[in-house]
C-alpha cells in the first residue's frame, strides 16, 4: 500500500523516514529508520516520534533516544550521561520556517526520554515537528491542535485502538488506521504485555515477565520498535490510557492478580514497587503532559479534553482506584458483591471528576474514553441467573448506576462511552435497566477488538448471547480497530477488521457501520 505525502514527510534534505509497505512491516528495526545525507552512523531515533495531549494552543512533543533499543538494561544503549536535544516545529511538511523551535535536555535517568509541551500555537490547525540530536534528524511527525474552545468544527475524524500483544501478531492495523489520517488517536489500554517471552508465538517478547524499571523500559522498546506503530504515532496526536497489562494482568489498586510470585506480587509493598515502575515507564514512552509525572506508585492519567464545542474527552482510569475484583477476576453467577452499591471502578475523587464534567458541559458530544466493558453483558441463559465478568463495569454495578444517573441529572445530549479490552468488536445502547428490554436508551457505548490480542479471530463467528441481551447490536471476533466521524449533527462508527494478524501484510475491509443521531438515541447500523 502506497501511503500518501501526508503520511511519512520528508522534511527536507535530511529528514529520516518511516517505512511504511507491508514488506517494510515486517523489517528489522534496523531497517525501519533512515537518515537521508550524512555519515552513516547509528542513529538514536529508532523509537520514533509521537505527539499527544492536543490543546487550542499547543501539543506535547515526544521522542526518547535510543542507539540499541533491546539493550537489556532498558536504556536504549545511550551513554549515562544526559545529552542536549533540538526540536522544532513548523506549520508545513518540509519544515520550512518553523514557527517555533528550542532544546531541551533528554536525561540519562528517564531513559533520554523527551517531552516538550509546546504553546502559543494557532488553534486547530495542522502542524509538522521534528528532533535533532549530535547531527541525527528524527522522522517528522504530523500533529495538529484542538479548535478553539468556541468553535463548532464541521467535523472530527478520530480512531481509538486497544490491546496490541507483540507475541499474537504484527500491527498491520496501526498502519490501515494511519493510512485513514485522523485528526486524534484514542489508546484504550493494553499499549503493551508484560509476558515473559515464548519462542512458540509469532513474535517473540525480549526478556523475562516486567517487574523491574529495566524490564517495563525494554518491552515499552521492544514494541516502539515497530515501525506500523510508529507510523501511527507519527500522522496525529494521541490520548492514551492503560488498562491492566501496562502493569499486571487484572491488577486493581493495590492488588495484583495473584499473590503466588514471590518475586514480585508476594506482599502489596512489592507489588506497588512494581507499579511503580510500570507507571515511571509508562510516562516515559507516551506523549503525556507534566500533569502526568508519576509520584512513585501513583500516577494521574485522567484527564479532559475539549475539541471545540463539538466534543469532550473524559479518559479515564479505571484500575488505579478501584475495589479490587468482586467474586474474582473473572466471569461468575448471581455475584451479590458486584451489586453492592458502595464499590466502585473510579475511585471517589474520580467519579466527583466526572460528574462536575458533565454538569459543565456544553458539547454535543461526551466521550467516556475508558477501558472495560460499560454495558451488561449476561452470558448466559435463564435470565435469573445472571452471569457476568467482575471485572468490567458488571462488577461495580454501584459505580455505572451514578454514571448514569450523572449523564440524566447533567442533560449531557449525547454520551457515548468508547472501551477497549475485550478483543472484539461490540456495539450496544446504554439503558436505564437492562433487565427490562422497553427501558429508555440514554447513550452509546463503541468497544475496538483488540489491534493483535487473540491472534486472527474468525469472521464467522457469532456470539449466542445477543439473543438475550438485546441492548448488545453488533459483535466481531477479529482484530482492527474502530474509525469515527463525529459532526455536529451525528456520529458514525466504522468497525476496521483484519483478515488476520499472524502473517503479514493482511487486507482489511469495513465490517460494520452504526450511526448515532445528535438528540436521538440508539445505534443504526448503515451501509
């Protein structure tokens, strides 16, 4: 697939460029990156560039130095001493005249990590940015800003992607979902896994299970290196949320999701330890704000972000507060503790967050970007025996009954919650009761599959508990990622599907299409 000059800039005479084919896909990281004049010595730009955190006036800037980035230490083989890096950014693709430029120091001690929140920028408006550093250019990005905050855009092409397990797949869906250029980028959660490596899978993890800084920095690396995702992070500004395998599998708050390593999760000292450097790792590889920097353990990853009066972006985090699991991690029957209406997914401060958002709001739209099933999904029949996951939104049934019960005291006019996790596509109507099928719809909920978590799925499947669940309109079990249109008068969901992740250079095709009327709620499927 030929990418158009939007995609890969080339940024003057000595711009680097991403490779972008499905070939190029599969290359070595070493082939991934190249600098177009000049000595041919390693360049320290191998992780790519990415921008995030869009406002009317600026954007965050990032990249992270790194000459060898499996270095088993974590540190990207850079010498332990800080260096000095150039930025600049411009409002062409040859980064003629920049409109503003400056340095800024990449420390030994966060990896050579770099971020630059840039300001003073022109509202929504495209933008075009690069680093240089000891005579290496980076690749230019394309990033943009948000409209200004009295704005109604004419319209907002946003993607949001979840789950992407280096071991079940090649990420050919980062590269379909850069090819559609969106104006923002929505991560869900699992960005990373933290398995230990297995020589059996398509991909193989470099290093044992991420429990240490060096650990949690080499597999942030490892996944860095792709250069589909690269692509991806380099055509628009993201918002990223984790979800559990950032860190642990399952794990909430404090607790990990077994106590059987004692190596790691024995007491919760060791595992907050461990948190910790999840979390230092985590800032240093996404484009996130200062508002951001991890404080040991804790971390504050949500966050609002208004795109003119067209949108808000809630993000939220779901695993960092909650109660821990009810009846288990898993699915389980009749759990009266999912029900108690004291437990809650957000955390007392957050859900105060949220509410005092929705009373605020004037946008048409109000976007949940979050990540575990919101709606109920019963999985299995009779009806009274309800059977459910713990740990999606079902197990801290307390917790969406106030959602919910915040979008209808707010009069938000159009909620729609967008999730990730669970490596299907879903598509449902939020109701006042689920157990009653004439209940009045009150928003949208859009669930991605997962870009590679599964392996290829099977485009026959169909899932026997949309008979009874009818608030549940569509779901696919094959891997991709969810394409949106938002506009002033509607919402259309375009749901991306791979025919497979195992091998490369896979076709995609639009599987399913819903749209959503401004003021009149319930999915529809077109197309």
């Amino acid at each position: 697939m030929t990418l158009s000059r939007r995609h890969v800039i080339a940024g003057g005479l000595a711009a680097g460029t991403i490779a972008s084919t499905s070939a190029a896909a599969s290359a070595s990281p070493a082939t991934t990156l190249t600098i177009a004049r000049g000595p041919r010595r390693a360049s320290p730009f191998t992780l790519g560039v990415a921008s995030g955190d869009p406002t009317p006036t600026g954007v965050v800037l990032w990249t992270r130095l790194a000459v060898e980035p499996l270095a088993e230490d974590g540190r990207g083989g850079m010498p332990q001493r800080d260096r000095q890096v150039q930025w600049q950014i411009a409002d062409n693709p040859q980064m003629r005249r920049p409109v503003d430029r400056g340095s800024v120091r990449a420390r030994a001690a966060d990896a050579h990590a770099v971020h630059v929140e840039v300001d003073g920028l022109r509202p929504g408006r495209e933008y075009w940015y690069r680093f240089r550093v000891n005579g290496h250019l980076s690749p230019v990005g394309r990033t943009r800003t948000a409209p200004a905050r009295h704005e109604m855009p004419s319209a907002l092409a946003m993607s949001f992607a979840s789950c992407s397990n280096w071991e079940a797949g090649y990420f050919t869906a980062y590269r379909y979902l850069a090819d559609d250029q969106p104006d923002l980028v929505l991560h869900l959660g699992d960005y990373q896994y933290e398995g230990k490596g297995k020589a059996s899978s398509v991909r193989t993890h470099a290093g044992d299970e991420t429990v240490t800084l060096a650990g949690y920095r080499l597999r942030h690396s490892q996944y860095k290196t792709d250069p589909d995702l690269q692509l991806a992070h380099a055509i628009a500004p993201w918002l990223v949320v984790w979800d559990d395998h950032e860190v642990d599998n399952n794990w909430a708050a404090g607790v990990p999701q077994d106590l059987k390593a004692p190596e790691w999760n024995d007491t919760p000292e060791r595992f907050l330890a461990r948190r910790a450097n999840a979390f230092r790792a985590y800032y240093e590889n996404m484009p996130l704000r200062r508002s951001s920097v991890p404080s040991g353990p804790d971390m504050r990853i949500f966050r609002r972000l208004a795109w003119g009066r067209l949108a808000n972006f809630h993000m939220l985090d779901t695993r960092q507060y909650r109660d821990d699991q009810a009846c288990g991690d898993g699915w389980d029957t009749n759990c009266g503790e999912a029900l108690d209406p004291s437990r809650t997914i957000t955390g007392d401060r957050q859900e105060a967050w949220l509410r005092d958002g929705f009373s605020r709001s004037r946008a048409r739209w109000d976007f949940l970007g979050q990540q575990v099933f919101f709606t109920t999904r019963d999985g299995k029949q009779p009806l009274e025996e309800l059977h459910t996951s713990n740990d999606s939104w079902d197990g801290y049934a307390g917790s969406r009954d106030r959602v919910t019960r915040a979008w209808q005291d707010a009069a938000v006019r159009n909620p729609v919650v967008l999730t990730g996790d669970v490596h299907k596509h879903w598509a449902a109507d939020i109701k006042t009761d689920y157990a009653d099928p004439d209940s009045r719809v009150i928003g949208t909920e859009l669930v991605t599959t997962s870009i590679t978590s599964g392996g290829d799925g099977d485009a026959a499947w169909s899932d026997p508990i949309m008979a009874w669940n009818p608030h549940l309109k569509y779901s696919a079990n094959q891997r991709g990622y969810v394409r949106t249109t938002v506009t002033p008068d509607g919402l259309r969901a375009d749901f991306r599907s791979l025919d497979k992740v195992t091998t490369r250079g896979s076709a995609i095709r639009t599987a399913a299409s819903f749209e959503v009327e401004d003021g009149q709620r319930g999915l529809r499927q077109v197309g």
